[in-house]
C-alpha cells in the first residue's frame, strides 16, 4: 500500500513537471526571441523556426538571418543556435547555462562610396575626375520609424517580416509580428543627414575618368561558436538615428562591458576578401577562445593556429601563419576611458595611463614571399596601455568627418590638430621578441637572437637591444655576426617642429627658413644618451676577418636635441694587414711581422653651444704591439647662433679660434722593429742605424732655417730614438689665433707658425 501510494505521488509530480516543462518551453521561446530582436542593433531578424527541448531545456533556432547585405554594411546567417536553460538573471538581464551554434556565415559589404560619400568626392576631386563608378546612394535600410519607450526617441525599427513556419518537436512559429525593437537607430546602415531626417545622398555624376572607389566584401564562415554561461542586457545600446559613427561606436563599445561568459570558443573560423585586388585574401583560424568575459574585461582571449593567404596565386606574396596569439587581461572600460569624449573632465585628459592589455604575445609567426620566408619565434608586450590626451583624439577626426574638405582646404591645421593626441594616445612597458629570421633561398640567411623594448611611447624608448645577430651568404662565403647592439633612453623630438618645417617649405617654394631648419633640428631631432655595440665578427673569402670585441658612445649635456658632450671608445678592432691599400705601408707592416692590426681606443668631445668652446679630449688610439698616439685640441668662439644666418656661416667659422692643442706619440715596439727592417735593408747594424740617424737629426732640421727651433727639436727627437719611449708635440699660443689670421701665416717655411703657436716638443716626459 505505502508502495502504491509512493508510486502515485511520483507520477503525479513527473506529469507535473511535464506540463511546467510545456509552459516553460513557449515563454522561453518567446524569452530568446525577444532578446534577439531587442539586441539586433536595427538589423532585420529571420527566423526559420524555433523548438523548445524539454529534455535540455534547450532553445533551438534555425536558419536565423539578421541584416541585408543589399542595404546594411552587414549580414549575419546562422544555421542552428541552441540556448541552453535561457532565462532572466534580472529584469533586463538575459542568461544561459550555454549558447551553443554552428554554420556561422557573416558578410560585410564596405563600399567607400556609399557609407563615406563626403570622402569620396573628396578623393575623387583630388584625383582630377568625377565621381561615379558605384551607387553611392546611402540609405537607412528601409527600416520603419518606431518610437523607444525609454528615451522617447525616433528609432528604425526593423520591419516585420514573415518567416517559414517549419515545426520541430514542440516548436513556435516564426514570432511574426513579436519583434522588439532595440533601444536606438540602425548601427549597420549610414548615418542620416541632420536637420531635415533625409538620408545622405550623393548626386550620381558624369561617367567616371578615373577608378572608383573601393567596394570591399568580407565573408567569415565559423563552423561552431559556444558562449558558457553567457549574460547579456535583454536591449540594445542607446543611440539614436542620427548619433555620429564615434558616438555609435563607443555607445556599442560601452553596451558590450555589461556582456558576461565563463568561456567563449569559436572553431574553424574562416575570413574571405572580394574586391581588394591583388589585396584579396583567404585566412583561416582553428580556433578563437576568450575566458573570464566580465564588467568590460576579457582575462584572457587568443588564437591557434592562424593561416593567411592570397586568392590570386603568383604574387610575391606566399602565405602568413601564426601558431598561436594570446592576450591576459584585456581591459575595454579602460579603453572607453581614454578615447571616447564623454570621459574628458570639460574636453581635456587628464593623461592618466591606463592598462588595456596586460600582456599580448604572438607565436611562431612565418610569412612566405617569392624567394624566401620570415620568421619570429615569439613577440609578447606587456602592460599595453592607452591615455587621455591633452584633447580627444576622436573629437578631432570628428571634425574631419563632418568637414573631409579640410583636409585638402588647410592640411596643415588639421594634421597640426590630430596628430598630438594619436602620437600620444598609447605606449607599452616592455616588448621582447626571439628568433626573428629571414631566408632568401638556400642562399641567404638574417637572424636576431632577440630584441628587447622598454618603456616604449611617442616620447621615446627606454631601452632597444638587439642579441644575437647572424647574416650569411653561401654565394659570397661571408658571414658575420653582432652579439650585442643597444640604444639607451631614446627621446623622440617635437613632431610639431617638423610638420612647421614641412609648412614653411611648402610656403617658401620648397625652400624652408633658416629658423624653420634651426627649430627642426633642436626641437624634432632624437636624442640618443648611449649607444652599445658588442662582439663584431666578420668572415670573408680568402680566410679574411676583421670585427671588434666593442664599441661604445656615451652622449650627454644635451640643449635640446644636441648632445654637448660624446664620449667614444672602441675595444680592439681588428683586421688583418692584406686589407690595408696602400701597397708599400701594407708591406713594409708585413716586412716587420704584423699580420693582424688590433686597435682600441677612445675620445671625448665637447662643445659649449653658448660660448662657442670645442674641445677633443683624451683622443687615444692604442695598436698592440705598435705604439699609441694621444691628442687634446681647443678651439673657441664657434657658438651654435653662427648657424642662425647660413649665408654668413663660412665668414663666421673665420672668427673662430685655435686656443691650443698636443699630440703625444708612445712606443710599443715599432719603432725598434722599424729601424730593423730599415738596417736589413741596408745590411748594417741595426743599433748602430738608429744611433747614427740619432746623430744625423742636426741635419735634418735645417729646413726649419732658425737656430732656436731647430735646438729646441734636435734635443728631444735625439733622445726618443736613443731610448724610444714617448715623444710629445705642443701648441700653445700666448692668446686664441682666429682661422682668419692662421690663413694669412708664411707657411714657405714653417718658422713663422711655429713661433706664433709657441710650438714645444718633449720627450720621454
């Protein structure tokens, strides 16, 4: 009996549950199909059928068509979608455990003339010829005027349409006459004119003499998508009819943050292009993912396996793949924040970075052209973020949209206007690539270990590095590698300074002013505070190298973009003596032994740039086993205003100044190696040669024709080549001499000048 009676209860609560299963299959039903409608941003939305699953309390639609290619700037045609437990997580707010679809095929039809008419004529003006070569009629889809409840504002509702009524299981009809409209205008068809509510339209013209503009068709076919526990808002964005392309953009832009899913995953996903030419292209991807999708975040999304290539075969171009892209932490309030004009506090930004991606990397990318292939192992940038600008970038180009002929009227003011906020709108804390190589053939081959870039925005690059460079040609036998080549704190200069010095060219008959030129230079140039070269190997035929081990130059005490302080060293280059082209300096070097040359040293440069004072420090050049020469030179009065009038500047480098200056000589060994070679030439001795031209020196400087010089020269000379250790020569004149006045010095014998420059040698000192 208690058996019965517990069998009874049972199937009264499964027939229960059955017909609340029926009921809740049509409202769910009706649930998905008016999201659907209230979120289909004014496109027209067919419905072949719909069938409610019981057993899965599944939704299923199929055969479901949004939009018209023939007058929306998109279509969308998917073969089935499955909304699995559809219903409201809140008033407005639509949910599912899953959205499952497949047979995805979406076409964007992107005619220049049709959506930018303004632009069109524009080019086509610019060009020299009419406008015409395709309908540029712009309209607003047909769609019927409808009045929003909520803004109680004019929307374009789509039209009823019937659709097929075809049954499956327990399924509804096409909901005729049940569609709702979004909240707003029609984001997929142009922009109505303001003012009157007429569509824009632009007046066919006269046959064409010129290309029309581009009409570009994309298809993208996906094979699956899946959102998992996805949430939406049950309507669409707010805009309205006549809202500009930005406004639409950023009001879609900011109705997507409220989207919510666990996991997305597109697969197979296919991108075809129609009209582009020899642009046209077919790529495709295995799979699309993005995970964590909340309050306007993605914490991750990527791609695998990533193929591009040409429709048209036999252009250089081959293919481009990419194994896998990811990006972590993808932030689009963050995004909204820096670029849509409703964030600026009374129209300025307030220059606040904000992160919108955490990290975005690209693997094993290769890209095959005619004759070769590229490579990159790995590119990841971290901490990608976006700023307000002084004034917002968008605000600006809006004004080119409303007014294109501004950019041919006064190109300058508008570049001058746009141009800030796009240079300073982004930056990035930190990239790094790997293995970047480039093969031309069986041939060729070009290779960077890795490059590295930090702190990189429109002001400058905190540091570039390059690791690891490899070239090779089989076809030369050479090669040669670079283990190290770094810049550090790189400032980029005024874009402003160069567009002014573009101006002032175009105002001046190509002939920009000497001021124009001057501020281009101090304002626009890059400054650069340190620049690093490692390891340089080179190999040549004929068992020929050459490199270095490094190379350094340190610039600093900048005025503006002009470094007044460069210090320069080098660390043993080398070459080997058959390089040398003078034929007897290579043989007589080859005579003493040297088949190698190794050298090293460095210097240091400054230049006062408002006194004028240039000065060669501490110029040294060491060569192993030879010797070593040292130099300081002083001149004056060479300030930078001397390059203010061009046309007097080779009269002002005359009233520059020779202050002082000295070059010292220290021996290695070549010159005792020297006179060896010298005295087996002439089969003597060789201690007994360098004595006896030691003593011949009286002689030898007679050509000076003064006593005093020539005693002041003979003493020190004769004692370097008895004990050849260091020699040093001198000049310093009682007071700077200008270059004029040194110009005007006898130089028939070189007396004269050795008086006025107080020349003095020393040796062994």
């Amino acid at each position: 009996m208690r058996r019965t009676q517990i069998l009874r209860a049972g199937t009264a609560l499964t027939l229960s549950l059955l017909s609340t299963s029926a009921f809740a299959g049509n409202a769910r039903e009706d649930l998905v199909m008016k999201w659907l409608n209230g979120t289909s941003l004014g496109l027209d939305v067919k419905v072949g059928s719909t069938s409610y699953d019981p057993t899965t309390q599944a939704v299923v639609l199929e055969n479901v068509e949004l939009g018209n290619i023939e007058k929306d700037l998109f279509s969308f045609k998917v073969k089935n979608i499955a909304f699995e437990d559809p219903h409201l997580e809140g008033p407005n707010t639509f949910a599912a455990h899953a959205i499952r679809s497949s047979g995805y095929h979406i076409e964007v039809h992107f005619d220049v003339a049709k959506w930018f008419p303004e632009f069109t004529e524009l080019i086509q003006k610019t060009e020299g010829g009419a406008t015409g070569g395709s309908d540029a009629t712009a309209t607003d889809g047909g769609d019927a005027a409808a009045t929003d409840g909520n803004s109680g504002e004019t929307s374009n509702a789509p039209a009823d349409k019937s659709a097929s009524n075809k049954k499956h299981g327990s399924s509804r009809d096409s909901h005729k006459n049940k569609q709702t409209p979004p909240v707003g205008g029609d984001i997929a068809s142009p922009d109505k004119a303001e003012g009157d509510g007429s569509t824009a339209t632009d007046t066919p013209a006269e046959t064409a003499t010129n290309t029309p503009p581009p009409v570009v068709d994309y298809a993208v076919d996906v094979e699956t998508l899946t959102y998992e526990r996805p949430v939406f808002p049950m309507t669409g964005p707010d805009f309205k009819s006549g809202d500009s392309l930005f406004s639409k953009y950023f009001a879609i832009a900011r109705w997507t943050t409220t989207f919510r899913a666990d996991w997305i995953e597109a697969d197979n996903v296919s991108v075809t292009t129609k009209g582009a030419g020899e642009g046209d292209f077919t790529a495709n991807y295995e799979m699309y993912y993005v995970s964590g999708m909340h309050d306007g975040r993605a914490e991750r999304a990527g791609f695998t396996n990533y193929e591009q290539k040409p429709v048209e075969a036999g252009g250089p171009f081959k293919s481009f793949k990419i194994g896998g892209a990811y990006v972590i932490g993808i932030d689009t309030n963050a995004m909204l924040e820096a670029i849509d004009p409703a964030a600026y506090k009374d129209g300025k930004g307030d220059g606040q970075r904000r992160v919108v991606y955490g990290q975005y990397g690209i693997n094993d990318l290769s890209v095959d052209f005619d004759g070769g292939t590229m490579s990159l192992g790995n590119f990841e940038a971290d901490s990608v973020y976006m700023r307000q600008t002084e004034k917002p970038l968008v605000s600006s180009l809006e004004k080119i949209f409303k007014d294109p002929k501004s950019l041919e009227n006064d190109p300058f003011t508008v570049i001058t206007d746009v141009l800030p906020s796009y240079t300073q709108l982004m930056g990035v804390d930190f990239i790094k690539t790997s293995d970047f190589k480039v093969e031309a053939g069986e041939d060729f081959t070009f290779g960077i270990g890795s490059m590295n870039l930090n702190n990189v925005d429109a002001n400058g690059i905190g540091a570039l590095t390059f690791r690891t460079m490899d070239a090779e040609s089989k076809t030369a036998s050479a090669k040669g590698s670079l283990s190290l080549l770094t810049f550090q704190n790189i400032k980029f200069g005024s874009l402003m300074s160069l567009i002014n010095l573009g101006k002032s060219s175009a105002e001046n008959g190509g002939e920009p002013t000497p001021a124009a030129i001057r501020d281009a230079v101090l304002e626009g140039g890059t400054r650069i505070d340190f620049i690093e070269a490692g390891a340089l190997s080179v190999d040549l035929p004929d068992n020929l190298s050459f490199g270095w081990d490094a190379a350094a130059i340190t610039l600093g005490n900048y005025f503006k973009a002009l470094p007044q302080r460069e210090d320069i060293t080098i660390t043993n280059v080398h070459f080997p003596t058959s390089v040398i082209t003078d034929p007897d300096v290579k043989q007589q070097l080859t005579d003493m032994g040297y088949e190698t040359i190794s050298l090293s040293g460095g210097m240091t440069l400054t230049w006062n740039t408002e006194t004028g004072d240039v000065a060669l420090e501490d110029m040294t050049l060491r060569a192993k086993d030879m010797g070593m020469v040292s130099a300081d030179v002083h001149l004056g009065n060479l300030p930078l205003s001397m390059l203010d009038k061009p046309d007097e500047l080779e009269a002002r480098v005359q009233e520059g100044t020779f202050v002082s200056g000295s070059i010292t000589y220290g021996n290695f060994g070549i010159v005792e190696k020297g006179f060896e070679q010298q005295a087996k030439k002439l089969n003597q001795d060789p201690a007994k040669f360098r004595k006896s031209t030691a003593d011949a020196i009286p002689l030898m400087l007679t050509f000076l024709d003064d006593k005093d010089i020539q005693k002041a020269f003979e003493g020190p000379i004769k004692v370097f080549l008895n004990d050849p250790k260091s020699i040093t020569l001198s000049v310093q004149p009682d007071k700077p001499i200008s270059f004029a006045k040194l110009q005007t010095v006898d130089t028939t014998t070189p007396t004269a000048l050795f008086k006025l420059l107080n020349v003095d040698v020393k040796a062994n000192e």
